[in-house]
C-alpha cells in the first residue's frame, strides 16, 4: 500500500485526459441518481432528502484523477441502483412489501455517495 497520497504518484500533468467525462455530464448522473434515490426513499417508506450535498462545487475544483474516480464510482451506484429498483419492481409486482429490501438499498447508495464525495474532498496539504 502507498505511503504518499495520489497526488505525487500520478503524473504531474493537470491536463484533463481525453477520456475524462465532462463536469456536466458528471453532474447530471448525480442529479439522475438522486431522482431514483427518491423513489427508493418512498419504497422505504423514509422522508425524501431536502438537501443533497453539493456535487457540482465539489467536482468543479477536483483534480483529473478525483473526477475520473467520481465517474466510476456514479457508474457503479447507477448499476446497483438499476439492478435493487428491477428487484425492487418485481416484489411490488407481487403485492409483496419493499420496504425493508428497498431501506438496505437506500443504505448502500448512502455508503457509496459518501465515498464518492470523500474522494472529490481537496486533500490537506502536508
């Protein structure tokens, strides 16, 4: 495992890569996301969240490496949101009650976002 933080053993080039997702399309998957998360809310029977964190502002001023993080980590909740809100459909389809496997998937889509925004956090300066 590194000693150092990222910063130093990644290239020094700030330059964005060619493949990097631009800030608006990172933004809109979070607000897309936060759109499912309010229909798993309901299915959990839990009150929606008044106010998402700031995503934008922090994305805005992360390095290349932070958002490329970011980018992975949307793409990895967008799929375990899809595939829990299909298992989700099927059981409501059923007349059976989503509230408990719909309050786990809730969870786990917090424990994801705050790894997300804990990756785009400006690193101290040493």
């Amino acid at each position: 495992m590194a000693s150092l933080p990222p910063q130093p053993i990644l290239p020094r080039a700030e330059a964005e890569p060619a493949d990097a997702p631009a800030l608006s399309v990172l933004v809109g998957q979070w607000d897309a996301l936060h759109g499912q998360v309010a229909r798993l809310g309901a299915m959990a029977r839990i009150a929606p969240e008044t106010d998402p964190p700031a995503f934008g502002t922090l994305v805005e001023i992360a390095h290349p490496w932070q958002r490329s993080l970011a980018a992975q980590g949307l793409d990895d909740i967008a799929a375990m949101l899809a595939s829990g809100l299909v298992a989700l459909a099927t059981l409501t389809a059923r007349g059976q009650d989503t509230s408990a496997p719909a309050l786990a998937l809730w969870r786990e889509f917090h424990a994801a976002r705050a790894s997300i925004l804990a990756a785009l956090e400006v690193p101290a300066q040493a």
